[in-house]
C-alpha cells in the first residue's frame, strides 16, 4: 500500500528525514501503538527519549519516524492540524484528542441530547484546531418532517456556511451524503457525547460491525462509553475516519479570539449598534439583543470567561515553570563553581 491512502501529503514528506521509515499511527493503548507503513501494519513502542519527554508523544494520527531495525518510534513529524481541548479536572494542561483531521464530524442526535449551545461549543474547538466542521443530526428516525426541518435550520443558523446533515445511523438516510465530503486520503473524525450514535454511524460508513453498541438508557437517553480508544479506520471510499470516545467535558483550550470566528454574527451585527461602544447588555438602540438569539449571546459571554480565565491560568503556570527552570540552572551553575573551587 501507499502512504498516500493513510495521508500522506507533501507536508509530512517535507519534514521527514532522508531514508527514514514513516508510519502513521492509527491505533494507541498505553505505550503500545499500532501503526501503518507502507509496507505493513506493525506494533510499535517508543523511544527511551520520547518516554521521558514531557511535551512529546504520539497521539493516533500522528506521522512518525521509526527504527530501521526495529518497530520503535524515535519521532513525531510536525502536525498539521490537532484536536485539544484543556485537561480534565483542574489541571491547566492541554490533552491532544486526534492529530492531522482534515474534518471535525460533529455528531449530535434529535433526543434529548440536542443542544445548540454544545454545538456551538464543537464549533469553535473545529475553529481553534483549524479543521472543516460538518453537523450531524443523527437520529433522525425520531423525529418527524414537520419537526425536523425547524430544528435544521435552526442548527444552520449556529456557523453559515457549516454543513448540516440529518441523517439515520439506524436506517441509512442521509448516509451515502457523508463521504462528499472528503477526498480519498482526507481525514475525519466523530466527536460527540456519549449515546449520540457514533460507533453506529462508524458501523453503518464501514458497512460491518467494527465498533460495538449499546443502547441508551430509557430513562435519561444518555449513552455509556462504547468506543474505549481511539482508532482510526480507511473507509471504502479511500478516506479514513477516527472514532472519538465520548465527551463528558468540552473545556476549551483555545485563545480568546477564537471565539470572534466561531460568532462572527455578532461581531457583524455590532456594527449597527446606536453606540460604538455598546457592550450588548442594556443599551438603547443594541442591534446584538435586538436581532440575536440571546442564549446564543450568553453562551458566547459564557466562552469568553471561560477562555480568559484559561488564559490567566496557563500564564500564572507558564510563570511558574519558567521560575523552576530558572533556579535549577542556578543550582547547576553552583553546583559547577563549588566543583571548580576545590583542590
């Protein structure tokens, strides 16, 4: 096989060492990675080097650069694009979810889980990672036309120009739509909560069972965690496609501007505000509260604190660790004088 089908493009082939072997990893268990070559599929490890780092680690597809003699990974090419979103719990860290997609599937479903202010939330994580995101409304058997088409339009509302598909993991509609929306060698990957369809959706692409289901439960259609790592999978139409274990916390680890992008409708409708300086909240004359839904303009403040004070964390941490360099060179430096000033 070729590495183009994986990915391969002249961004990696850029940055790979002459007579290297590159492999993309498709698969990750702990410190076990599966990874494909153009020779073969192999199961690999990483380096003593990469296992003490602390900033350097292979994610699922990720390039990387292996042994000539022996399924090790001594490096991670530099990616093209990432999935991230700020560590759970209180750790001010970012966790890398999938490297080097092309397109963020956001995966919701017409039951209780609908949601538009978490839509929004996928939309600007597709933003921050710079990939095209596409909405799935997936369990469209549930809902009837003349309910349906509302709920559709009010979803397009939330990103212009960001396609949205209804569609039915369950009985196929809207299914054969999806692959038009890649080309042979791009990749995608399903985000979403738990019980939105995925591994459903993964199935019916795939045309096989891959990915085990369950059912969600009756009494809070919420879902359980049926997909347990990240895998990716090349698809009959020469794409590939990586299936992401639910979300139970979407923190966001992006810059504040970001969020300009992903609500460029309010910065658009700000422009016809009595006041230059409106700021939305009790003005006269504020076209923002007059024209915008104002769930969406709560949400939107709701963000810009969130990431502020991300901001303000990752600034006091970065601080810090500068602080702890600083000193252990201070040590070593001593620690070199004193070895120097003995007899």
């Amino acid at each position: 096989m070729r590495l183009e089908q994986f990915g391969w493009n002249d961004f990696f082939a850029r940055h790979l060492p002459q007579d290297a072997v590159a492999g993309r990893v498709a698969a990750a268990s702990r410190e076990h990675f599966l990874v494909w070559t153009a020779e073969t599929e192999i199961e690999a490890t990483v380096s003593g080097r990469l296992r003490h780092s602390s900033t350097e680690w292979p994610f699922v597809g990720d390039w990387v650069v292996l042994r000539q003699d022996s399924p090790v990974i001594t490096r991670i090419l530099p990616r093209r694009t990432k999935i991230s979103r700020k560590h759970p719990g209180k750790e001010i860290r970012e966790q890398i979810l999938a490297a080097n997609i092309d397109v963020l599937f956001i995966v919701s479903s017409l039951d209780r889980d609908y949601n538009p202010r978490r839509l929004e939330r996928y939309l600007v994580l597709a933003s921050q990672s710079a990939v095209r995101p596409l909405i799935l409304l997936n369990k469209a058997d549930l809902v009837d036309e003349a309910h349906l088409h509302p709920i559709v339009a009010e979803t397009r509302q939330l990103s212009v120009g960001t396609p949205v598909v209804p569609l039915s993991a369950l009985n196929g509609r809207g299914i054969d739509s999806i692959a038009a929306f890649l080309a042979a060698g791009e990749t995608g990957a399903l985000v979403g909560s738990s019980g939105v369809g995925k591994s459903t959706l993964l199935n019916a692409l795939l045309a096989e069972e891959r990915q085990r289901t369950y059912p969600v439960r009756r009494n809070d259609q919420r879902g359980r965690h049926t997909t347990t790592r990240r895998e990716l999978f090349l698809m009959p139409g020469g794409w590939l496609l990586m299936d992401l274990p639910g979300l139970r916390e979407l923190h966001l680890w992006a810059d504040p501007e970001q969020l300009d992008t992903s609500f460029d409708d309010i910065q658009l409708l700000a422009g016809n505000c009595r006041f230059r300086d409106c700021t939305h909240t009790s003005e006269p004359g504020c076209a923002v509260r007059a024209e915008l839904d104002p769930g969406r303009m709560a949400n939107y403040r709701k963000l810009q604190r969130e990431l502020a004070f991300l901001e303000r964390k990752d600034d006091a941490v970065s601080r810090m660790e500068h602080k702890r360099k600083l000193k252990q060179i201070f040590r070593a430096h001593e620690r070199q004088q004193r070895h120097r000033s003995k007899p």
